[in-house]
C-alpha cells in the first residue's frame, strides 16, 4: 500500500476510482447509503478541489485506489447546510466558530471493505490532518457507526457533541493536536 496526496484538481482524474471506494464503504451497514449518495458526492468533488486548503490522500494498493480522505479549511460563517447545522447546535455558536471555522475539516474517508483494520484509514487521516493550521483539524460522524466512533477515539480524537446513542445525531471530533480539545465536554 502507498499513499498519495494530492491538491485541487488533480483528485479528479481519479473521479471512477472514489465512486467504487465510496460504494464500497458507504452502502453497507451501518451507513445504507444508496447509490443516489455515491453520485452527490461526485457531483460535489468539482467545487470541493477548489476550497481553500483543499486536500486529498488516495491509498493505493498496486494501481487500484482501496481508500481515499479529503479535506478542506472551514470557512466562516459556518456552513448551514448538509449537517452542519447538527454540529453548530451541539457546540454553540461561540466554539463552531473559534473551534471549528479555520481548522482542518475532514470531509470523507473511506476505504474498500477488504482494506479495514489494515492501518489505512488511520494512514489516509493522518496525511489529511497533519499538517492542519496550529493542529486545529474536526470531523463529523454519525452516532450510529460506533466503529467509526471507535476508531477515531483510538486515533487520539476527543469527541466534542455527544448526541443521544439511540438517536441519529451527528457527532463533532477535535484532531489529537487541536488546542481547544481538553476544553470539550466528556461524557458523563
């Protein structure tokens, strides 16, 4: 396995490639996506590669891509749409703002089914967050994967929101050098 990275437009001459991972780890349980989810996200790669701090980590097994991460900088204001109004709801107004606009966000990760306790999703976030301004770097992730949850907290991630277990909420991670993650709320 290699691990690439790449900024802006060069992501999408591999535009096939992330469909098939995205389907391949986002259709089955426990995300359900429908192929419906696997063309919105495609659709969105044109405008994502052009966000400021934009940037990509393909995994590679030969010549096939078995995983992928991007990311990008949060601007201000806080984006009010998909669910990031979850995320502003559960921080406040105040720390979306200082903790969140400005800081690294990681938008997707995914790796094919095969590739799972490999090392590579843990190797895809690291290339995307490492070099985050001042550390600062979030993610969200729904509830309901606890093996998501899981393995972003072995990844030395500090759950910021902490949405009801049985519901559908969106939960916000702070990076494992992100200055304001001492100051999220653990849960009781």
């Amino acid at each position: 396995m290699s691990i690439r990275i790449l900024k802006g437009a060069d992501l999408l001459t591999h535009t096939a490639a992330l469909r098939s991972v995205y389907v391949d780890a986002f259709c089955a349980p426990p995300w359900n996506e429908d192929e419906e989810k696997a063309v919105e996200f495609v659709g969105r790669l044109p405008v994502n590669v052009g966000r400021p701090g934009f940037t990509a980590a393909l995994a590679f097994s030969g010549q096939e891509v078995t995983g992928f991460a991007t990311a990008w900088t949060t601007l201000g204001p806080f984006p009010t749409d998909r669910c990031y109004p979850q995320a502003a709801a559960g921080l406040g107004p105040a720390r979306t703002e200082s903790w969140l606009c400005g800081a690294r966000e990681i938008d997707e990760l995914a790796v094919r089914p095969d590739a799972r306790g490999t090392g590579m999703a843990a190797g895809l976030l690291d290339a995307v967050s490492d070099d985050a301004p001042e550390g600062r770097s979030w993610l969200l992730t729904s509830v309901q994967s606890t093996r998501a949850m899981s393995f972003y907290r072995r990844q030395g991630w500090t759950q910021a929101t902490h949405p009801s277990p049985d519901g559908k909420g969106i939960v916000v991670f702070l990076g494992p050098r992100h200055p304001a993650r001492a100051l999220a709320v653990q849960p009781l």
